[in-house]
C-alpha cells in the first residue's frame, strides 16, 4: 500500500529519505511529480530517495 510523508527544508540542498521496505516502490512521487532518483537495496530491504529541496511542504508518496 501507499505511504505519504511531509518533507520540507532549505532551498537548494540534496533531500534524502532512508525507509524499511520489504519491496521496491512501484511509483515514487514528490509533490505529484514522479520521482526516478530512488534506489533500493532488496537484500538490506532499504530503500532511499533523494531530492531537492524546497522551503514548502510537499507530499512524499511511495506506492508499493
């Protein structure tokens, strides 16, 4: 299923997310953007997705 997180920070600095996860995503979005700089390591089950910052909040989805 789906999860949703707030992320926010300072304009113009490298985001990066660090979750458990059992599966890699099926979709990945930020902001209703789709994201491809995510990457999953299925033998450790972690998963990590990087993106730019900006000072608003924005939505963070992962689908699985």
């Amino acid at each position: 299923g789906p999860g949703a997180y707030a992320v926010d920070s300072i304009v113009s600095t490298q985001g990066i997310v660090l979750l458990k996860a059992a599966t890699a995503p099926k979709q990945v979005t930020l902001g209703g953007a789709e994201l491809k700089t995510f990457e999953y390591n299925a033998a450790e089950k972690l998963l990590w997705i990087k993106f730019q910052n900006e000072p608003r909040p924005r939505a963070l989805q992962v689908t699985f």
